[in-house]
C-alpha cells in the first residue's frame, strides 16, 4: 500500500500526540514515520535541485547553440 506524503505526515502527527499526552512506548513509531517523513522531503529537495540545474543547463545549451547560429 503506497501512503502520501500528507497521509503519513498526518500519522506522525497523531501519534505524536499519543506520546505527548499518554505513553512514551509509541516513540519508536513515531520515529519510523519521522524518519519517513524527512527522507520524502530530502528526495523532493534533490529531485527539485536537480531539475533546477537541468533546466540552466538546457538554457546555457539553448543560447550556445543560438550564438552559433549568428555567426
């Protein structure tokens, strides 16, 4: 079953409020989706990285090949 990034953000929230006001023994799965949680945004945060210098890239690429072109 694949899960959102919102549905498991929610579920971290839920039970960081379960270990906040009833019992510690929840952490560990708090931690799990935590971890999740951060390692969803790290990818996000390089995939966006990435298309960002493809797209200067394809730009610097584009005004090469047009300064070719005038001469």
């Amino acid at each position: 079953m694949n899960l959102t990034d919102e549905q498991i953000k929610h579920a971290r929230n839920v039970v960081a409020e379960i270990v906040a006001t009833h019992d510690a023994k929840y952490a560990p799965l708090f931690e799990i989706l935590d971890d999740e949680v951060k390692r969803r945004e790290a990818r996000a945060r390089a995939i966006k990285r990435t298309v960002a210098v493809t797209d200067i890239d394809q730009l610097r690429a584009a005004r090469r090949s047009n300064r070719s072109k005038r001469f």
